[in-house]
C-alpha cells in the first residue's frame, strides 16, 4: 500500500458526519403569522457548543476534495490553483462599487477595466473587447451575437445560417450556437486529430458564419494548418471563432489574432486562475478584430484626455450583463496578470506543457495523438473510463475527464496545468498506473474510500432536492 492510498484508509463509521440536528437537536416551537401552510409546526434546532460546530464543519470540509486538496487533473477544465493573494485584492475596500455611481467617483474602476481590456487584447491579439459576458459559455454566445449583427450589417444575416464546429469540440459550442438561432454542422476530424482541410472545404460555404474553434484542439493537439483554415473561412465570407479554453498552453508564445481568428473569449479561471465551477462566479470575455469592435456590448471603457468614460460601440448588440461585468473575478483576473507579467505568462505556458508529457511519460495508458500541448487524452483501453475514475478517487487524487472527446475510445481527458511540482504528477502517475493493473470487479465496485459512493447523477441533476427533509425512522 502506497501513502496516497494509505492516507485515505479509514473506519467505515468514519465517513458519515452526522447533521448538527442529529447531534443534538431541540425541539422548539414555532409562533409564526404566516399562514398556517406556510409555518412548521416546530423546528428542530441544534444545542451544540462552539467547539463542536467548528468540528463539524471542518470535518465536512475534510470529506470534500478542492484545488487546495490537491491535483485536480480535468482536461480541458484547467482546474488552477487560486491564489490567495488575488482573494486579497478583491476584499479591499476600495474593491466594492455600486453599479449605479458617476463616472467621476469610479475613475479607479474604470481605470482597472480598462487596462485588463488592454491586457486580454494583447495576449489575444485582438483589437477589442469587451468584460461583460459573465462566464465562458456566455462568452461564446456574445462572440455569436457579435458575428449575427455583423453578418446583418452587411445584408446577409439571412444567408448565413450555418456554424460549423469540430466533432470534439466544446458542448457549449454547438449549444451556443443553437440558441443563436443557427443551424450547427458538425466537421470530423482527421486521422490526426486535427481539422481535415478536404472536409472544411466541403463544409464552408455561402451559408457559413462561423467556424469554431480552439487551438491546440481538445486532444491538445496544435492545429498546424490555421492559416490555411482562418483563409478557407474568410474566402467563403464566414468568421472564425477562437474557444479559449486552451489559451493557457499558449500565453506569451501565439496569439489568436495572428492566426486569423476574428472573435475569441477568454476564460479567466482557467487562463488566470481565478475561481471555477460551482455555477460562479465566473467570467468570459471576448475580443474581437476591428472590424467588428463596433457591435460589442455596450457600454465600453475608453480613456479620453485624463479621465476615462464609458461609450457605446456604434452598432453595439446592446447590454449581455452589467456593465462592469462579474466584477471581483475580473479584479482578481487584472491582478493575476499584473503580478506574473509577461515572463511569467510565457512561463506558466511552458510548464503546462511540460507537466502534461511528463505526466503522460510516466502512465502506463496508451496515449494516440501526438505531439501535445498542454493536455493529453489516454485511453483506458478494455477497462470503462468512468470505472477508471471513480477507482482513482480512493488513491486520494482526482481523476481527469473520461469518455470525451469520443473520437479516443474510453477516453482519459488530462491536464496537470503548470501548478504541480514533479512530486505531485509522480503520485499521479502512481494512482493511473495502480488502476491500469486491476480487475473489472475492483473497478466497478469504486470508491470505497470517499464518504459518497456511486451516485446517479443523471437523476439526481433531473430530480432535484432542494430542502432537507427528516425521514420517518
């Protein structure tokens, strides 16, 4: 037995923690003017000294595995370590502003949007953008509002129905794309894992609007024959769209923009760390080229003499959040950048890279497309790559993503980021190549380990409980 599995050896008994009502609870009754319907009868209430209630909440938060736990491997989730320093900045006093205050008595807020709006037009190589959108998938449906109302402007918003998106691309991608009213054509990939250019001239057309896409591609695979692809698209008057999601495998190295890329959204928790997951907060902006800075959500931020203001874009697609958009991520987003700099954005890219082959270097899982980038996908070979996962789980680390892109049989999706040391992607390895050695019905009977076992999550997004309940013993 290894030191992560060890670790995580425990009494049965001691993976329940028990709620404080069952601990001690006090029946005490309820003296309510609402409606009989709407008033308890009584209310159980915990009796519970201080101790007792830290305990308790810092055990649960013992039973939950976080980015501050340990690795947290999802590919294409780029699950980065926040930095606390950042959570410093957004708690300042001078942080919190209230949407609705003059222009005169926010100049330091509009200071600082518009420098991240320089900063991520920069990295990006973009010419414009906007901070509104507040998280990626609303990042793309912005991009995809932006090239509606361009198409529109030029008289051809009718014609151009289609979006064109990779058979492994994101799930918000053709998503986005449907709720923007277009038709989605999917383009398989080639036997490299990259765009097949015969396929994309088949596709493209006068019906394009977009073709989206990320770059290195969901296999981590840098898609070599971008300038080919940015020129098949444009010739047939359609739009290319960058999916961020990998931006982080090429910070200070290339940028969007030159590839030929027109619009892009920039998702700041996984490129500059900050928080991820949960349903928020997040943030997503978008870049766009000039040509298309006109219809950007309004208002913008422009620096005018000593003062900055806000402006509206002339033909903006109007408001998609408020206008300073999710505020404390992009705060901690502009601060993240500020500290690391130019030399250590070009490092946090070069040490994403290297982690993920030298992680990839040390399983025993085969791995089919090469070379990558900053992630990699393995396949799980005979064995079920969800059963994979959930037996990692009881080596105390956690698994990366499994079955997607489906173009990799019982794909295993992995991204270490830069943020681990050797040490960490050497118990990594530990935990694949512990599972790759085991039997079907050690697997299926995962994680023996964890305080909650197999969990039907199907049903249980489908069916929610939304309160808690006493059942009758």
């Amino acid at each position: 037995m290894n030191y992560t599995q060890a670790k995580w050896e425990r009494e049965e008994d001691d993976l329940y923690e028990p709620l404080l009502s069952e601990k001690d609870g006090n029946e005490v009754e309820v003296n309510s003017s609402l409606p009989d319907e709407l008033t308890r009868d009584s209310l159980e209430l915990p009796d519970l000294s201080e101790p007792e209630l830290a305990r308790h909440y810092t055990r649960l938060s013992q039973m939950n595995y976080g980015i501050d736990s340990g690795p947290y491997p999802l590919g294409s989730c780029t699950m980065k370590y926040n930095p606390k320093f950042t959570e410093d900045v957004a708690a300042l006093p001078g942080a919190s502003i209230h949407p609705d205050r003059s222009e005169e008595s926010v100049q330091g807020t509009l200071e600082l949007m518009h420098g991240l709006q320089d900063y991520l037009a920069r990295i990006g190589g973009m010419d414009a953008v906007s901070l509104q959108p507040p998280a990626g998938a609303a990042g793309e449906f912005t991009g995809i509002l932006v090239a509606k109302a361009f198409h529109e402007a030029n008289g051809e918003d009718d014609q151009r129905t289609e979006i064109i998106v990779p058979d492994s691309a994101h799930g918000t991608n053709p998503a986005s794309a449907a709720l923007g009213g277009y038709d989605v054509v999917e383009l398989p990939s080639g036997e490299d894992g990259r765009v097949d250019l015969d396929a994309l001239s088949a596709a493209v057309g006068d019906s394009t609007a977009l073709f989206m896409l990320t770059n290195p591609n969901t296999l981590g695979l840098f898609e070599r024959d971008i300038e080919e692809i940015a020129e098949t698209v444009h010739e047939a008057g359609g739009l290319l769209y960058y999916d961020g999601a990998n931006l982080n495998a090429l910070l200070g190295r290339a940028r969007p923009g030159d590839m030929g890329f027109d619009i892009m959204h920039y998702n700041v928790h996984k490129t500059f760390a900050t928080p991820h997951g949960g349903g928020g907060p997040g943030a997503g902006p978008i870049g766009v080229v000039e040509k298309l800075a006109e219809f950007l959500p309004a208002p913008r931020v422009e620096k005018t003499d000593n003062r900055y203001e806000r402006f509206d874009p002339e033909q903006t697609i109007g408001k998609v959040h408020g206008f300073t958009g999710n505020w404390l991520v992009l705060v901690k987003t502009y601060a993240y950048i500020a500290r690391l700099g130019d030399e250590g954005l070009n490092d946090a890219s070069a040490k994403a890279v290297l982690n993920a082959n030298y992680l990839a270097s040390q399983i025993e899982y085969e791995v089919p497309f090469s070379p990558f980038h900053h992630e990699f996908v393995a396949s799980a070979g005979d064995q079920d790559a969800a059963d994979v996962a959930k037996r990692m789980l009881d080596y105390g680390v956690h698994p990366p993503t499994t079955k997607w892109p489906e173009i990799v049989s019982e794909a295993l999706m992995t991204e270490p980021t830069e943020i681990e040391n050797r040490e960490t992607l050497d118990q990594l390895a530990e935990a694949f190549n512990a599972v790759a050695g085991e039997d079907d019905g050690t697997l299926e009977s995962a994680p023996q380990k964890t305080t909650a076992k197999r969990i039907d999550q199907a049903s249980a997004a489908r069916n929610l409980r939304l309160s808690w309940q006493k059942l009758d013993e």
